[in-house]
C-alpha cells in the first residue's frame, strides 16, 4: 500500500494517513477483512514515525473501519448485510431464588476458566475479559511509570491509593455524572477486594442480603463465606424487579442490595435513571445499604445515566469500579467511592488487609489516564466490542432456534441467551468443548446454581471464533432438542 503524503500541508500526517486508507475502503479500494500493512511496514514505506501510523489506525479504529488481530496486525472491518435486530425478546420468569444451601464455589469456576484459558486453538466464549489487542503502548509506558515512580517503592504508601490517582480517578467519574472528592476514593486489588472489604463492614452472619438473578457469581461467594443468605430477584429487560424487591425489602430487612446498573455482568442489561432513583428510594425507605458494581460501565457505546451513587444525598450507595475490564486484569486496581462516616473504617480494614495496591500497577494505570492512552484504549474497544455483538447477534439469529431469546446490551463485553427447557446444559458445554468451543452455563450467575438455561457470550472476541463458535452452539442445541 503506498499513501501519498504532502509534507507542505497543514494537516497532521497521522490525518492524512487515516483519510487516504478511509478513501480506500469507501472505494473498494480495500475489502472487509483484508490485512492493512504493519505499523513498521507502513512507517517505512511512507516514512513516517511509527507513533504516527499507530495514531492514525487508532484513528481509524474510533471511525469503525479497521480493527486489531492479536498478533495478527490490522484489518479492515466487516460490512454487515443486514443490521440485527434492535430490540430485545428477553423475558425470564420471574421467580425469586432463595437458596436452602451453599450457593457456588467462586474457586471452581476460577480453575475451570484457567483450564480453558490454557486450552489451544479452542475458541472461548465465555472469556470474562477485554481482549489484548490494541495495547502497542503498554511497555513505553510501564517503563516511563516505574521511572517515576522509583522512590515510592522505597517508601510508606496511603492506604487508600496514590493521591495523584485517585485525583484523576474522580476527574473520570465527573464524565458519568458523579462529582466526588479524591478523599471519597479507596484505591483496591481489583474490585473483588472492595467487595470482600463491604462484606466484611456491613454483613454479619445470618444477615439477608438482596442479589439480582442472574448476578456476578464472584460477590456470591463472598456472600457464603460471610454467612449471609442471599434472596434473587430475578432480573426483567429494565433490570431488577422493583415490585418483587420492595415485598422482600418489607418481609426479610436485608442489610444490603448488590446490583450492577450499567452493562449488568452476565446479561449487559442497562437501567434507566427513573429504576435507579425507584431502586435508591426503597433503600432509603427500608434503611438497606446500596452497593453498585459497575466494572463494565466506561465500555458502553452511548452515555449511560447517572450511577445510584451520584443521586445519593444519605451516603447509603457505594459505587465500585475497576481497570480489570478496560485495561488488563492483570494489573488488579479497582475502586471505591465511599462517602459519609464509614469511609476511614474502611481504608483501616484496606490497611490491614495489604497495606497498599501495587505502587507499579497505580503508578500505570496513571500514566495511562495522564497521558490520554486510556481514552484512546476505551475508543478501541468500543469501536470493536461494537462491532463484534452486531456480528454475534446476527449469527444467533441465523442459528439459535425461535424459542430462544438474548439481551441486546448497549456496550460492555456480554450478552446473556436464554435457553428453552429442553436443553441440557451440562451436555451443551461437554459437547461444544469436544468441538473446541469453550461456554460456560448461566447455572452458575444463579444464587442455587439453578436458575433457567442460559449462557452468558462474550462478544469481545475474533469475528471468525464469533460466527464459527455460535454456528456450532447452535447445530448442538438443535440436536439436543
């Protein structure tokens, strides 16, 4: 590919690199699917730096044209011949679960998603994470925020997060609506962590706690290793019962309600503002704290309302957020916002716990949001999580039987399929594992490991794993029935 640029011209290079392979693509010039030349081949033959290719296909990535393979390079996305359909079908039954047992082991299905993770040329839907593609920037990075931030490795560090990133943290959150002081933040090992810490604060064994159904199967752990007993209310299109709430609210005085607003893990379900003020009323109401769990939230494809916490004026909400999902997992930084009396009893549990989060992973996810590489990761992904759901709602249409139904979310990296009665999960997941393709089932989202069949996809994958893994999943659901 050979890019013509005038160096005499007052547009940026970068610019004219992304509007020349734009031209090409409205053309035909290019085709979907065809690979674009490596960042080093482009920068050589145009001569150009390699920050400037990488620009200008970051660039192009926010414009929906091209996409990153990891390992693979840069390809020119697929047109769809049709848009999938809009609107969603999802309508569970609405049964409240109130399990008489245990209700999962988190590390069971931790070391089966290690298993699967180590499995070769499998394809795996039932990943919980981002993919690694679009992170050429990472090792620049991580060596300029080890340079700077040698002398606190040497040192005492706060408890509750490095002041400079938890100053940034709450100039992110104002873009969601939620104006907090970096004083109302405590930095953590993930959100998992800050869930651990609530649990420890708040719950008492024997206490009732409120959980959506399906919910994050890890805060359901945490739950059984506290000694509470958890009530699901099933989940509707707009999100948690309010109705089936309120009557639990009043029978059982539960000390606690778990919910997830934006881009609901597993189903990607986003409510309205009017449900998260009805939801904030009937805790103020019934005098039970709120926890708000939005991992997914900066992934969504249009602005989300505000979170329950910034229409909080009682500090009953406790808003959780985490770089796992945006990022890398493997750095383990999340975050709390606390407000109100309970805020130093908490980075006293955070002291005694660990003393401080990694002073390197802070010190990057810092560099990240300083220097704009963060805004321009989340626009990558984005760019291609959208992308990649259109691609696997078309291919469910196509292949899964009439009687199913999904959730169509508006961003994050799942969407939830319920499965008709008839189907064996069990034999689903064994079977699609002998035809390398990795699922998980929606059993374990359920607070009695039942629930209804379902399977939670994540869509954050290969476009080719994406057609071929649900054209699969759906000849193995037609002949199980």
């Amino acid at each position: 590919m050979k890019i013509a640029l005038d160096r005499e011209s007052s547009e940026p290079v970068y610019l004219q690199i992304r509007n020349r392979i734009s031209r090409l693509i409205e053309t035909g010039g290019v085709k979907p699917g065809d690979r674009l030349p490596s960042i080093r081949e482009l920068a050589r033959s145009s001569q150009v730096n390699k920050l400037t290719v990488i620009e200008a296909y970051s660039v192009l990535e926010a414009d929906g044209l091209i996409h990153a393979r990891q390992g693979a390079g840069y390809f020119i996305n697929q047109q769809l011949s049709t848009q999938p359909k809009t609107e969603s079908t999802f309508a569970p039954t609405q049964e409240v679960i109130i399990p008489e047992k245990g209700m999962n082991s988190f590390l069971d299905i931790r070391n089966a998603a290690l298993q699967a993770q180590a499995q070769k040329d499998f394809i795996n839907l039932s990943s919980g994470f981002p993919p690694a593609s679009g992170m050429d920037d990472l090792q620049r990075i991580a060596r300029r925020a080890v340079k700077e931030s040698i002398d606190d490795l040497f040192r005492q560090n706060h408890p509750q997060g490095q002041p400079k990133l938890r100053g940034q943290i709450a100039q992110l959150l104002v873009q969601h609506g939620l104006e907090i002081s970096p004083e109302n933040l405590i930095v953590t090992n993930g959100s998992m962590q800050a869930l651990a810490l609530l649990a420890q604060q708040y719950i008492q064994p024997g206490d009732w706690v409120i959980v959506e159904a399906p919910t994050f199967h890890g805060f359901l752990s945490i739950l059984e290793q506290a000694g509470a007993r958890a009530i699901g209310i099933p989940m509707t299109a707009e999100g948690m019962n309010l109705q089936l709430l309120e009557q639990y609210l009043q029978s059982h005085q539960p000390k606690l309600i778990y919910t997830i607003s934006s881009l609901h893990n597993p189903t990607g379900i986003t409510t309205s503002l009017s449900h998260r003020r009805q939801l904030l009323a009937l805790a103020d109401q019934y005098n039970c704290w709120v926890v708000e769990d939005n991992a997914y939230e900066w992934l969504a494809f249009e602005p989300t309302p505000p979170p329950i916490k910034a229409l909080d004026q009682c500090d009953r909400a406790i808003y959780l957020g985490t770089f796992s999902k945006t990022l890398m997992p493997g750095l383990r930084v999340g975050y709390m916002v606390v407000t109100g009396k309970d805020y130093q009893p908490l980075v006293e549990r955070k002291l005694l716990h660990d003393m401080h989060v990694s002073v390197v992973s802070q010190a990057i996810i810092s560099e990240y949001l300083a220097t704009g590489h963060y805004r321009r990761r989340l626009n990558h992904l984005r760019t291609i999580n959208q992308q990649n759901r259109n691609v696997m709602l078309q291919a469910l249409e196509q292949h899964f039987p009439a009687d199913a139904s999904w959730t169509i979310p508006n961003g994050g990296l799942f969407l939830w399929v319920h499965l008709p009665k008839t189907v064996a999960m069990p034999t689903l997941c064994r079977k699609a594992a002998s035809e390398k393709v990795l699922i998980s089932s929606g059993s374990a989202f359920f607070a009695d490991q039942q629930g209804y069949p379902a399977l939670r996809l994540n869509f954050a994958q290969p476009l080719e794993d994406i057609q071929r893994g649900i054209e699969i999943l759906g000849r193995l659901i037609g002949e199980g029935e």
